[in-house]
C-alpha cells in the first residue's frame, strides 16, 4: 500500500488554490470520495477545507486516527458535527468564507443545503471545474502508478488468452479475468464521477451480446445478468468464429488505465476483420493529432470524420441512435477525468500530463462489435506515449 507523498498533496492543494484565486473564491470544501483521495491522501469520512491561503484542515469524523495515519497533510482534525466547523476555522485562524466553492456535480442537494447553514451569509458556487483542471495534469508520481495499472492489465489479457474456450459463458470469462486482476491488486471499484454512471471492473462479453446497448454513456453496453444492472457480462456462451471483446479497467493504488483488445475462437467475419484494421486506422490519425496545444474536439472531429470516410457514419462509437459523442476519456481516479476527446470541446486544449484513454469501435447490431483501446499521456518532452503495452494484434484462439 502505497501512502501519498506529502510533496504531491502539497503540489496540488497549491494548484487548486491558484485556480481558486483566479475564480475569486475564499475556499473549497471537499467531500467527494475521488476527489477527498485525490487532495487528502485517503477517503476518510470528512471533508477538506482549502482556503484560498495557507493550510487546508481536514476535518474528519471517521475514521480520524486512520486518516491521520494515511494523509500527508498537516493539519487533519477530528470533527464529530457540521455546527463545529466555523469553530476549527477560528482556533487555526479563519475567518468566515464569504464566497465557498463545493463538488456541485456530485454532491447531493440535501448535503448542500447542510452546509449552507453552517455558512449562511457564504455565496456558493461549483468547485468542480477547478477540482477537474488541477486532476488532469498527471505528475510522475502518478504516470508511474499508472504503468503498474498497465502491467496489471496487460496480464489479464495474456490470462484471456490462456482460458478462453467454447462453451464457457461470458461471465465465467469475466470472473477469471476478475480474479487475475484481483490478485494483481486491483481494488474492484472503479470510480465513474457522473450521476449513476457505474463499472466493475469491465466489459467482457462475446458474439451478438457485444452490439447490445445499455443505459451508460459507453459504446458497448452488454446484455448483464439481470435489469438491475443491464450492462456487461451476461450467460450468454462463447462460440466460434464470434469477436470477444476484453475491455478491462486496470487500478493499482487508486489509479486506472483501460485498455480493449478483441479475441476470437476460429476467426471472425471478413466485415469484422475489416473494422478492426479500420480502428486502428482511427488510433493512428488520433496519434497524429493529439499534440500540445490541440483543442479537444479537434482530435474528434479528425478521427469521426475518418471513420465516416471509411463506411462508419451509423456504427461507429455505437449501433445507430444508441451512438456516444465521444472518442476519449481522460482517465485517473475516474475513469471519467477531463481531458474529453469529445463533441463540442472546442476552447480546451491538450496539454502536457494530461491522460487519456482513446476507444474507437464499431456495432453492427445482430452481428456484433469490434475495437480497440489504449490509454495515452502527453510527456513534456516526447509527445504522446502509450501506457498500455498488450499486443494490439487480434487474438485468433
């Protein structure tokens, strides 16, 4: 288990306050799981107080001693209610807020309203655009956690490739899959920051089953088990000459990386065959527009464009009318981080440290899916770099 540098809490606490000057605001309180781990160093039940100058106080209810343990920061306090807040401020030497950014995205509205009455003269608004721009810029602390999330993932795909067979179900190749990962570290959450957005682990699923569409916003949907959760691994059994698709979220210390590769009993279909080189023409064109400095949807339209080009306008990122506006994601804590390679984002631009994943598939409905997946990250000196390494050659079993 590794614990959080204080130098990387620092660095980051210092960053969100700039933007926070910038935004005119007194100070942010986070309470958000992603973003407490994130700033704090672990997710004890609480929430941070940044203000605008000087140190941020964790004020934690439960677990106290365990967060005092886990968190670089100087300042972490027990707190036991919302009414002892204004007094932690005045014995570190606070005043009162008067304009307080909070998680407005993710934070419920009856929390909200909790905390007003501890500020009733604050104004609010949303700290979350701040919170998203300070967690998109990677450091090296973090690119490193992410190549072990890569290692990790790269051999569930190689463990794929050893107990796929006919006749098994998908969830049957989940779970081994599941158990790799388990093994290798892996958490089983993986964290999606919008509203009733959930994942585990992945989406493993074979044949027509892989064309299914469901209520996330994801190419792929999958059938499930049941309506409860209608995505992902169903009962369905693998067969031959179908694709199989393995699109796996890697964690190892809090941090993800996603990677899709397609496997396949006897081969798949020549229309098949034909989309996945076809996608990863679409991962190239990406790699040659991905450069600092280039708006985000710019490297969307570059790459839906050459996917209409080339015969996809009503499959590509989903079957007709279940089709997602994006190609990329970034990826970190969530697995739905800025930067977004996305319709409509025009005025923000890749930057150096950003990491994203990028995923362009294909659906043909009754038929099945097919694509590829990687996760990227722009260095300071040498351009876009891959972070996931499995071979990226169809699997012919």
């Amino acid at each position: 288990m590794r614990i959080t540098p204080r130098e990387e809490l620092d660095y980051r606490i210092s960053r969100l306050q700039t933007y926070m000057a910038g935004a005119g605001l007194d100070a942010v309180i986070i309470v958000q799981n992603a973003d407490l781990f994130y700033f704090t160093g672990t997710i004890q039940s609480g929430n941070l107080y940044v203000p605008v100058e000087g140190d941020p106080i964790y004020m934690v209810r439960k677990e106290h001693s365990r967060a005092r343990m886990e968190s670089g920061l100087k300042l972490v306090v027990p707190f036991s209610s919302m009414k002892n807040i204004p007094g932690i401020l005045a014995d570190h030497g606070y005043s009162l807020p008067a304009r307080i950014g909070m998680e407005l995205d993710v934070v419920p509205v009856a929390f909200f309203e909790r905390y007003r009455a501890v500020f009733p003269n604050a104004d609010f608004s949303d700290a979350t655009p701040l919170i998203r721009r300070v967690r998109m810029i990677k450091s090296k602390y973090e690119i490193h956690l992410l190549q072990d999330a890569a290692v990790q993932v790269d051999k569930v795909h190689r463990r794929a490739m050893e107990v796929i067979r006919e006749g098994m179900t998908d969830l049957e190749l989940a779970a081994e899959l599941e158990f790799t990962a388990r093994k290798e570290g892996h958490q089983g959450l993986v964290r999606m920051r919008s509203f009733n957005s959930e994942l585990f682990y992945a989406h493993i699923f074979s044949g027509t089953d892989t064309a299914v569409p469901a209520y996330v916003d994801t190419p792929l949907g999958g059938l499930g088990l049941n309506p409860s959760f209608g995505q992902g691994a169903g009962l369905k059994r693998i067969e031959r000459n179908e694709p199989i698709i393995v699109d796996f979220a890697g964690c190892v210390d809090g941090y993800l990386v996603d990677q899709t590769r397609v496997l396949a009993i006897g081969g798949i279909s020549d229309r098949l065959r034909r989309a996945y080189d076809d996608m990863i023409r679409v991962q190239e064109r990406m790699i040659t527009l991905a450069l600092p400095g280039t708006p985000w949807g710019d490297v969307y339209e570059g790459c839906r464009t050459l996917a209409e080009e080339l015969g996809y306008a009503d499959s590509f990122m989903g079957s007709r009318g279940a089709q997602v506006s994006f190609i990329g994601h970034g990826i970190g804590i969530e697995i739905d981080e800025y930067p977004f390679i996305a319709r409509g984002f025009s005025e923000m631009v890749l930057e150096p440290g950003m990491v994203f994943a990028f995923e362009p598939k294909v659906v043909f409905p009754g038929e099945g899916a097919i694509g590829i997946e990687n996760t990227f990250y722009i260095s300071n000196y040498e351009g876009l770099k891959q972070l996931t390494f499995s071979d990226q050659e169809l699997v012919i079993l």
